[in-house]
C-alpha cells in the first residue's frame, strides 16, 4: 500500500511538471506518460491520430527527470517540423552523445540573462526584483562561487538551503528554493544550461516542513455569534450558520439534517480512529434562549439551505463567511488576542457553554455533539484554565453549601 502511493504520487508530479512545461511552450495538452511494463510510455495526440511509443528509460522515481527532459527534447524537436519518430530518435541520440566535458557555466551571466528576460517579459518589476530576487540570487552566486562548487541541481538547492537547516519550511528557505529552481528551469529550458540542470520536479524535500504547535481555535462568544447572524443578508446562508451555532454542528453535518418525530437530526456518520460516528437528534443548550427564539425545527421545512456541494461544506461555508466584514473585523480582534476564529468556533462555542454554563458532564457533551469522549476531552480541555477551575469550584461550594 505504501509503496504504491509513493509510486502514484512522484507521478503525479512529473505529469503535471511536464504539463506546466509543455504549456509553456504552447501546447495544452495531448502529450502524456505512463507506465508500461516498467517502461516509460510516450503518447501523443496529434492531428494524424494517436501515438504511442515506448521509451527506453525504465518507468522509476530516480528516472523522472530524465523522462521530463526526454520528452521535452522530443517535443521541441517535433515543434521543429521533424516527424515524431524522427524527433524520438534525434532527441534519444542527442542524450546518448551529449559530452560530459562542456566549458564552464557563467553563472553571474545567466542570472543576468535570466533577470533581464524577466524584466523584458512583464512577470516581474524592478523593486519586485530588487526586493524579492536579489538576494537570493546573490547567494546563490555565493555557493556557486565557493572552493567546492554544485555540480547538479540537487547538490544546488541542498547548498542554498543549507543557512536554513534549522528552520524547515520557513518563507526564507521556501523563496530560495523556488526561485533557484525557476532559473535552473529557465536556464534548460531556454538552452543555456545542459537538460541535466534541470531542477527536480518535487522540490518539497528541499523546503522542508514547518514543525509549529497546532493553533488552538477558539470558541466564539454569544455576542459575536448575534452579530453575525445580524451581519448575514442572504436568509439561506443566514440560516446556516444558526443552525451551526446553536447545535454546535461540524459545516459539513448542515447537509445531512432532517427532521423525525418533531425533532431535528443529524444522519452524518464520521470515520475516525476510534470508530464511526453514529445519527444523533440535535439539542439547544439549556442556557441558549437566544437560539430557542430561532424556530430552528419549525423552520426547517420551509427555509431552504444554501447552495454546498457534497464534501465540501466548510469551503463553501467559510468562502461566505469571509466575505462578511464582521467576520473579518472579529477574525482581527480574535487574533489581536492572541486567539483564532474559525468556523469551528461556532461548535467550540457550543462545547464550551455546554461545560462552563450547563455543567454538562463531558460524556453528556461528547454525546450530543457526535464524538468520542476521548475526542471531546482532547479537543476541548485546552480552555480549562484556571479561571474555568476556580469557577467550577466555587459554583461546587455553593451546591454543597445549600
């Protein structure tokens, strides 16, 4: 299973590697490779049919850019004029005689080369350049330039990441391999260096991934969820993010809601670790009157649900919700806080008034909100703080004491 994902994915990558490359230099489409036996397949749909010829470059992960640069030889050969087959052979013997002893790369020319055909194109101004490329390009000049030089790409990118070793993932080391990689690319595809510059297609290995502490979201206030409500023009969305709100619903459970017996459910089944979630009946919150006054059940047959495609609903819900100023301006306020709102919230609300107001017993609240009590105790005891104790506490005393 493992090693067919692997397999699935590095190929992935090279076709829509060869796709951007190939649309590029004009053409859209019709140029494709497979597998074949463990072989690397070329097909190509042309005005006289389709094509297929099987490469002799074996269909492996450590081979991607020496298919990518085959089939962009041949490509570019074909542009030419030459017949396929002909542009196949002409490209396959190009690899076969390319001389391993080519003069030394002016490396402070091409970037040269490369920055003025970026000005002259339009894709970037000369602050953009001065701000943004400058830098990189002078350290990648700086390793180039050093007592042991690259000698490939990889070799390249692993130098020029090296002062971020620390730090993968971060914007820095991510800019650096991009744009190292955009004149390497740059540079083979405009034939100024040799097809073996051609930079990796995957370059997340060289990136790296950010290592940060998961943000803790945060539940959203009864104020602010009246405010949004107020804030929500359209009544289909409007009635959306009620329903959310006041049964402390995942975006997605908004498409699998029905009513039984007078009551409202919710047939959405989650697949977890621990298991499958099961249909459970909604409930308002004892201490929510506010969403009492909503009508929820009542108006369920006759209010229509916004437009959400199956999967989908937190996109399609927060792609509505982000276009709210109010939601912008308490997104600020949130974070200024040094906190994060999100939709979730809405159900972190949910979780946390069940607790902190109802004195519901976790696996009460794990119940209605559809999860393990191992998921709600995980998700939910990040905000016991010791405010939330000390009330608990003195709220105890005060039972006892009556």
């Amino acid at each position: 299973m493992g090693s067919s994902r692997a397999s699935s994915t590095w190929a992935s990558v090279l076709r829509s590697g060869l796709r951007l490359s190939l649309a590029q230099r004009g053409t859209s489409g019709g140029w494709r490779v497979s597998d074949l036996r463990g072989r690397t397949r070329l097909t190509v749909d042309a005005a006289g049919g389709r094509h297929q010829v099987l490469l002799p470059i074996e269909w492996t992960q450590d081979q991607a850019d020496v298919i990518r640069e085959t089939v962009l030889a041949i490509h570019a050969a074909h542009l030419e004029g030459k017949p396929l087959d002909r542009a196949i052979s002409a490209a396959l013997a190009s690899e076969e005689q390319a001389s391993p002893e080519a003069g030394p790369i002016d490396w402070p020319a091409l970037v040269e080369r490369f920055k003025a055909r970026k000005l002259s194109s339009g894709a970037i101004k000369p602050q953009t350049w001065d701000s943004a490329y400058k830098r990189r390009m002078s350290e990648l000049l700086a390793v180039l330039s050093g007592k042991t030089p690259p000698t490939n790409p990889r070799e390249l990118l692993e130098a020029v990441t090296a002062r971020w070793a620390d730090q993968p993932g971060s914007r820095g080391r991510q800019m650096q391999v991009q744009q190292t990689a955009a004149l390497l690319r740059w540079g083979v595809d405009h034939e100024v260096l040799a097809p073996e510059w051609a930079p990796p297609l995957d370059l997340d290995p060289f990136v790296g991934r950010k290592r940060e502490a998961k943000t803790i979201t945060t539940p959203l206030e009864v104020k602010h969820i009246l405010e949004l409500v107020e804030a929500i023009t359209d009544p289909r969305w409007r009635y959306a993010f009620q329903l959310m709100a006041a049964y402390g619903l995942r975006p997605e459970e908004l498409q699998h809601l029905e009513v039984r017996d007078k009551r409202l459910w919710c047939n959405y089944c989650k697949n977890t670790s621990r298991g499958q979630t099961k249909p459970r009946p909604l409930r308002l919150l004892p201490c929510d009157d506010w969403a009492e006054a909503w009508k929820l059940v009542e108006r369920f047959k006759t209010q229509p649900l916004p437009p959400m495609r199956p999967g989908y609903g937190a996109e399609d819900l927060g792609l509505h919700m982000r276009r709210r100023q109010r939601w912008q301006d308490l997104r600020r306020e949130y974070e200024a806080a040094g906190e994060k709102l999100v939709l979730y919230s809405a159900r972190h609300g949910y979780a946390h008034r069940a607790h902190l107001i109802c004195e519901l017993p976790p696996k009460v609240a794990a119940a209605a909100m559809g999860h393990s009590v191992e998921t709600h105790l995980a998700a939910y005891s990040k905000w016991c703080g010791d405010d939330v104790v000390d009330d608990a506490f003195e709220r105890a005393a005060a039972r006892l004491a009556r």
